[in-house]
C-alpha cells in the first residue's frame, strides 16, 4: 500500500500554490453551462402556481381555461383540493408551454378556490403572543453548575436583549432543474450540492429505483446549503415531463418563489444575563432563546450557548421553538453559528461595556472556558493588530465630538469541517492521458482546482495534463457539499486514488527501468528511479508500457480513518471597524480585519476568496439582509432584490485576510474553510456599532432606523 | 429610463409606434410625459398594434443577423438565452436589480432583462460570447481569472461585460472609480475585492485605450 501523507511542505510543486482556478476561463467567458441554461430538443417551459395565502385550505382548482391556453402542453397540480395551506408561496400547480410566456399565461388562467383562515401568525420577534397562541414550544431547561449561587457571587451583572432575523440564501441561481421521465427512467439536471445523492432523492419521490435516474450538473449558481434535495418542484416537474410523454421540461423559480419558499437561515431572538468578576472572569450564563425556521418551528442545541465560552462554569439555557407561517429554513452556511456568534459576542462586550473593560482584555480573559484557548489568543492577537485595535480602540461610546461615531468590535467562530466520504476512479491511459471522475460539484469553492492540484501533485505532472470530470451521479460517490466538508473528503480520494494508480503504473515500468517498483518515483513528468536520474522514462513513454490496457484505480475517504491527510474543528476571529453617522444612522464599514485557523492549504488563492466571500456574505446579514413578512397577510414583503438588500462592491469596505498558516496547522492535513470566515462578521460589525455609538442596537441588520431608535432610547 | 435622445435612433418595428408620433408625445419635455403616455394608446390604434401574437424580428448579436419570431413581451434576455442560445447572460432577479444579464447595445451597459428584444431591433447587440475571439480570453476576462474575481460564476458574466463597458468610459479608473461605477452589479458569493483589482488590471492591460 503506498504511503499517502502528504509530501512535506518544502518539496511540494503544486498543492500550496496561488494557481489560478481551472474553470476561470469557462466562467469569465459565460461558456460554463449551469442548469438553467440547458436547452434540449423538443424541451417545455414550466411555470408555479403559488398560494398568495400564509394559512389556507385549497377547495377548488379549475384548470379548464388554462388547459386551452395557447401553448400550453400538460399540467400538474400539487396542492389537490383539501389541502391545507401553511405559508404563502406554497405550490399549487404546474403548468408546461412551448414558451415560458405561454406557461406564465396558463398559471393565470387556473382558478383556486380557497377558504381563507385569515389566523397566520408571522410575528417570529414576538415570543409573547406566540406562546399566547400556542406557537412555541417549550424545548426544556440545561442546567450546569449553580448559576443562581454564581450571579449572587457576581460582581456585575450585565444583562441584554438581541435578535437577528431571517434571511434567506438567495442563490443568484434560483432552484430548479431541466427533468425529463418517461415513466421508467430520468434524465436529470438539477442544480445541486449533491450530485451523487440527489438522484436517489428524486427517485423515492417517483418511486422508481434510484438506479434509473441520471444526474448532470457541470455548474451550480450558488448553494450555501439549500441545495440537497431534488425537492418538490422537482419531483412535480419530473410528473409533469412524464405526462406529456417524457419530454424534458425546465423549471427554475422566478425571483419572488426562490425567496419565499427556497430556504432561509432561522431567526434566533433572546434574553442574555452574564455574572462575572471585576477583573472580567465570567463565572454565570443565563440565555432565554426562541427561534423559528418556520412552520416547523426552530430548535438549538444548548451546546451552542454560550458560543465558543462553552465551559462556562454555571449556566442556564431555556429554549423555545416558534412554529410560524413561512417557508422554511434550509442549512445556510455554518447552520446556527453565525446567529449565536452574534448573540454571545454582543453579551460580551455589553458586560464589558460595564465593567469598564477593554473587550478585547475581556475576551481573552474567558479564552478558558473555549475549546483551543492558544489558538484564539493568538487570533485575537493578530486580528487587533490588522485592525488598529491598539492605537484606535475607545471605551464605548467616546469617540469624541461631532456626528460621526467610529467603533472596533469582536466577533470569533468555530467549525469542524472533516472531510466527507467520498471515492474518486484514477485512469491512466497507455497514450499518458489521466482522468479522474468523482460524483462531486464545484460550488465555486474551487473544487476542481483543487482536485487537479492534488492529483497533479502526486503523479508528478502539470495540472494541465490531468482531466477532471465531476458532476455526474454514473461516477463513484462523493459527499454532498455541505459543512466545509468537500475540500478534505475530495482531496484526500484523489490522494489515495491517483497513489494506488501509481503504484501500478511502477509495477508496470519497473522491469525496463531495471529497478523494483517502490524504488519508482513520478516528478517533473518523468517516472525516474530514486537517487539515480540517469534512469528513467517520460510519463507518455512509462504509460506505453501499458500496451493496451489502461490501469484503473481508486481510493476513498473515510471520514472514520482519515490517516493523516484531514483533521477538523478550527477556530476564527474577526474584527470590524466602523463609521456611524448619528444623523442618518448610516452604518459603513471601513474595514474588516479576518483571521481564519484550517489546515494544510492546498491553494491560497481560491482560500482567500472563501475568507473574502464569508466576510461580505456575514456584512449583508450585519448591516442589509433581512427577510420582512406583513403581519396582515402572511407574505414576504421583500422577497425582490430591488428591496431585500444585498452589499453592492462599493458597500464592503476593505477586507484583510490573514489564514494561520503554521508548520503546526499544515502538519493537521487538510480543514474545510467554507463555513469557518462566514461566522464571526456580524457579531464583530454589530460590537463596533455599540462601541461607536455608545449604545447597542439590539437587532441586526443595523439598518438606519434601528441605530436612530437605538440612539434616540439612550437619549430617551 | 430611457432619454428621448436615445429613442431618436430606436428603430421600431414595421408595426410599432411612429417615430414622429413618439417624439411629439415627448417634445413637450419632461413635464408632459404623463400626456405622453397618454396620448400613446389613441396613435398604436392609428398605426396598428403590434402583437400579443409573435412578430418577425432582427436582432444584430456579436455582429451577426438573427432572424425570429417571438412576442412583444419577450424581453431581450430571454430571446437571446431561450430562442438565440446565448446563455452567457443570466436571469437572477429580471427587473433590472443585479446586472446578471447585462449585455452591450450600441456599446453601453444595459439590462436585458428589462430590454424588449423588439426595441433591440436595429441596434448592434453584444453579449459575453461576442468578447472572445475563438479561445482567446478577453482581457477583462483574463483579469477576473488572475483575481479569482469568480466563485459560482453566475454573476461574472454580467460583471464582465459591465467592467468592459466600464473600461470604455474610464480607461484608467482607480478601485475607487470601479466601486462607483460597478453598483449595478450584485454577487451573492463575495467576489468583489478580486473584481475591483481584475478590472483596474484589465484597464492597465488594455493600454489605457478603448478596446
């Protein structure tokens, strides 16, 4: 079996290179092909009837006048009669045309009865009349230690109320798929982070083996994990191709249908209560928190409060989750940690707003109470040197005279981030050719490049000599991309794959090279015999060795025994700076200083750009994003990107990356770094509104009204 | 909104609104174009209605004639991605919010998603596919690569095309004129920083110059 760490850091030629990603040109050149822009022979357009009602019963549906509708070639209704409606934007019905404007005007011409109830509650804030109406549910009391005991030993206690709201993925492209099914087997292209699962999914939902559904995906147009399943628009649209004799039909939602019932990341709002010394020891914790992600209601895991500080001493957590009529939440990126990031790091620099204390001094007091106390000291270190920390920090509120306020503010994240299990096929053709296949997808992350680098690495050849399929459920199984777990599980497959491939191509060569085969080593495009360069051969000249067989290999990885080539569970830590301007309650950020722990770094350009993205994504939800529903109808008042707001490139400020990069952290293997940089940003802008202002806005996004009621409490 | 010096050259369909009947209807300035409006229905009737039924239309893309039949609703976006097979351009948010399905008309940056494609009749038309010459990379291109200026892909296009109209205005900008001049774009993955240096390193690459 060959060994398959990683060569040492000093004699690797590709794997920590800046090298640009392979699919760069595809993508700046629009020649990437997503699922939204496949086109078939004979393909139908498909448009959704939704439920403008958050809570109804469907009693009727006529579809007679749609049924003529000029176009239109089949339609498939999903909400009968009798069904119960429970958000707005649920489907009702599929209509496929010749053109999209036809399906548009037979959606129009399907008439739905419904009886209205006319009761929705969408209030997620408003835990009182949720409780009053029956719509929170209780999830227990966590108790550890004695936290009353510990808040009459306290010498301050600071107490606080925050929330942060849904928000919603928004996937520039929108969920969907072109489908086409015959009635035994499934042509289909979907967008998704799961390649290698969604097939499976679909076909449970047409009850067909999952055997007879084909799944390509060369391009996915954002995820951030609202993209596993084949859902049921996707199942409907595979219903409705299969009523109209199996002709492909694409369906994608429009703007308003993907914000509404595509996903979002839950809301968590609570009541914060934290004892500690004089010298900034925090020795009691009480959080009382609600949540929803919709109908479903939202739970927690008491492990995640207090965030990071877990091992606060004495601690009371309660919980409750607020089932409301809205769409429901889907995994957003780091699944809770951003929202409880914020909600603990706002605590904390509130406490130390009261005690006087430097927060920074505050934070770094607690760094026991967390799980890797050295490796956020040093972040925390590093971070307040990017950003000033020293020379421009205040106490809160004194930032001197005039309007406009500047503040510093902390924010610090964990993940895990192990690879996921996943097995790549290695060919090695006797004309030299390589080609990898993995059922896996390129979010964007830079998958590919990273799979390229790796296995150029480890065959000793330029990346442009390997040829990477991915993005097919016909090659051999990769993880779903989700929870920073692709970077590891692909790597290392591709590690394990292209070594075992090897290994055989030097049993292959080793005869005409006079040597035995594990005295072989594949570099600089040669396979070359250890210690003496006179003896070797080109790779094209090795692989004709093969005569007329190809060699074929795989390898896997298995999260359970991952050798050395991953680890998880990394630590983050960031800081903002910002500007307020106490007449209009505009919020800029000037910069954010971001520093990041993960492992070995197989290409720290397409890292970087992880850090970069994380950072804006986590400034959208601190100072713009924000999901609105009426109270009076139950729908999703902004569920357009004219109002439901995102940073434009002139609204991120500067952003400084640092990744720790240290013999230590490389010698871990590779660490997932999707989900790591998106936590910390938005407790790090919303401290530095505080420190600013001299006040907390209690809620996030920091729009301009909330810092004026804000401003205009303290005044109060 | 469109200036009326704009809709001076706008070639209409055989059927559409007169020139002359517009321009009236707008000549009074900005003041009477409620009159404007008005006064359109009563002059369609005159010269007849074009659609909802599909029409024959020109469009000129990437410097090549393409002859199709769509309706007057089609928006260029969807004529140019559905019935042309120029997918390049994106449909994210279609009401001119995002800039995803950004195309060039008469070399200025505009919407196709809030373009007719039967006022894109007589106008030379160039999408992202019309930058490359065979394999080739545009030197915007070529910039967004080097910066990792991309993650999903699926704004690059519109920014792409965006950033080289861009360029052609402000051949020298500084990042400071690329934020100002880009906020018609959105990216939903956080490619900006490697968007504000591949375009002030496309504008160094393309010599200052108009390209």
């Amino acid at each position: 079996m060959p060994d398959y760490k990683w060569p040492p850091k000093d004699q690797r030629r590709i794997i920590g290179k800046p090298v640009n990603r392979v699919d760069g040109p595809a993508k700046a050149s629009g020649r990437a092909r997503f699922s939204q822009d496949v086109r078939l022979p004979g393909m139908l357009y498909a448009a959704l009837l939704t439920s403008p009602y958050a809570h109804a019963k469907v009693t009727d549906i006529d579809t007679s006048q749609a049924e003529k509708s000029p176009g239109v070639k089949g339609i498939q209704i999903i909400s009968e009669p009798g069904t119960e409606i429970q958000w707005a934007g649920t489907e009702i019905a599929l209509v496929a045309a010749d053109t999209e404007e036809h399906a548009r005007d037979g959606v129009r011409k399907i008439k739905v009865k419904y009886e209205v109830f006319n009761d929705h509650f969408v209030k997620e804030a408003d835990l009182a009349t949720a409780q009053k109406l029956g719509r929170a549910k209780p999830s227990g009391e966590a108790v550890t230690g004695d936290p009353d005991q510990a808040f009459k030993d306290a010498d301050v206690i600071s107490e606080g109320e925050y929330g942060i709201p849904p928000i919603t993925h928004c996937c520039l492209e929108s969920h969907g798929q072109v489908v086409a099914f015959d009635g035994e087997k499934v042509e289909y292209r979907p967008s998704t982070q799961n390649v290698s699962g969604v097939g499976g999914d679909l076909a449970k939902g047409l009850e067909i083996p999952a055997a007879n559904v084909h799944v390509h995906q060369d391009h996915i147009g954002g995820g951030f994990g609202s993209k596993f399943a084949s859902d049921r628009w996707g199942v409907e649209t595979a219903k409705l191709s299969k009523k109209v004799g199996g002709k492909p039909i694409r369906y994608h939602h429009d703007r308003r249908t993907e914000l509404e019932i595509a996903g979002c990341r839950p809301a968590i709002y609570g009541r914060f209560k934290v004892g500690a010394k004089k010298d900034g020891t925090i020795i009691a914790w009480e959080s009382k928190t609600w949540a929803t992600g919709g109908f479903g209601g939202g739970g927690l895991n008491a492990n995640l409060l207090p965030y990071v500080f877990r091992d606060v001493p004495n601690r009371r957590f309660n919980h409750s989750a607020v089932s409301i009529n809205a769409g429901g939440a889907r995994a957003w990126r780091a699944p809770n940690h951003p929202q409880v990031s914020f909600l603990t790091c706002s605590a904390i620099e509130d406490l130390a707003a009261k005690l006087k204390m430097d927060p920074l001094e505050v934070f770094l007091k607690n760094l026991h109470y967390t799980q890797r106390p050295e490796v956020y000291r040093a972040q925390l270190l590093k971070a307040a040197e990017m950003i000033g920390w020293k020379s421009k920090w205040h106490p809160r509120g004194q930032s001197g005279r005039g309007p406009v306020k500047t503040g510093l503010g902390i924010g610090i994240g964990t993940w895990g981030g192990m690879g996921h299990n996943a097995t790549e096929r290695v060919t090695i053709h006797p004309d030299g050719s390589v080609v990898l296949e993995i059922g896996s997808q390129d979010l964007g992350t830079g998958t590919r490049t990273i799979i390229t680098q790796t296995a150029a690495e480890s065959l000793g050849l330029p990346m442009k000599d390997i040829t990477l399929r991915i993005g097919d459920n016909r090659y051999p199984r990769a993880g779903a991309s989700g929870g920073s777990t692709t970077v590891g599980g692909t790597s290392a497959a591709t590690r394990k794959a292209t070594l075992n491939a090897l290994e055989k191509l030097f049993e292959a060569v080793a005869p005409s090279l006079g040597a035995q085969p594990d005295q072989l080593v594949a570099r600089d495009g040669k396979i070359m015999v250890k210690g003496d360069s006179s003896k070797s051969l080109t790779w094209r000249a090795a692989c004709a060795k093969l005569g007329v067989t190809p060699i074929e290999a795989t390898g896997s990885n298995n999260r359970r025994s991952p050798g050395g080539l991953i680890a998880g569970g990394v630590g983050g830590a960031q800081m903002a700076e910002v500007e307020v301007d106490t007449e209009t309650g505009i919020v800029t950020l000037k910069k954010l200083a971001v520093v990041q722990d993960c492992g070995m770094i197989i290409n720290p350009k397409t890292a970087a750009s992880q850090c970069y993205g994380a950072a804006i994504m986590a400034i959208c939800g601190a100072l713009y994003e924000e999901r609105i529903l009426d109270a009076a109808t139950g729908r999703f008042l902004n569920a357009e990107f004219d109002f439901y707001k995102l940073a434009g490139i002139k609204d991120v400020g500067q952003i400084e990356v640092h990744l720790d990069m240290t013999p230590e952290h490389d010698a871990r293997g590779v660490v997932g770094l999707g989900e790591p940089p998106v936590i910390p940003g938005i407790a790090a802008i919303a401290n530095a509104v505080a420190n600013a202002i001299g006040v907390r806005v209690p809620r996030v996004p920091l729009t301009p009204d909330r810092v004026l009621a804000a401003l205009e409490r303290r005044r109060a | 909104m469109r200036s009326p010096k704009e809709s001076q050259v706008r070639k209409l369909p055989e059927s559409g609104v007169s020139r002359r009947g517009f321009l009236q209807g707008v000549s009074l300035g900005g003041g009477a174009l409620g009159a404007a409006v008005l006064e359109r229905p009563a002059e369609a009737a005159q010269s007849g209605v074009v659609g909802p039924g599909e029409v024959s239309i020109t469009l000129w893309v990437n410097g090549k004639e393409h002859e199709l039949r769509v309706e007057p609703r089609v928006t260029l976006l969807d004529a140019l991605r559905d019935r042309l097979g120029l997918t390049g351009a994106k449909r994210v948010c279609d009401r001119g919010t995002c800039g995803a399905c950004t195309v060039l008309v008469e070399g200025k940056a505009v919407y196709a998603c809030t373009t007719l494609a039967i006022d894109a009749q007589g106008k030379n038309i160039q999408t992202i596919e019309g930058m490359t010459r065979g394999s080739e990379l545009h030197p915007v291109m070529k910039a967004f690569v080097n910066n990792d200026a991309q993650q999903c892909g699926f704004c690059t296009p519109g920014f792409v095309v965006a950033a080289k109209a861009f360029i052609d205005e402000h051949p020298n900008p500084t990042e400071e004129d690329v934020m100002n001049g880009l906020g018609g774009n959105l990216c939903r993955c956080g490619t900006y920083i490697g968007i504000r240096k591949a375009v002030v390193e496309a504008a160094k690459a393309m010599g200052g110059r108009n390209a």
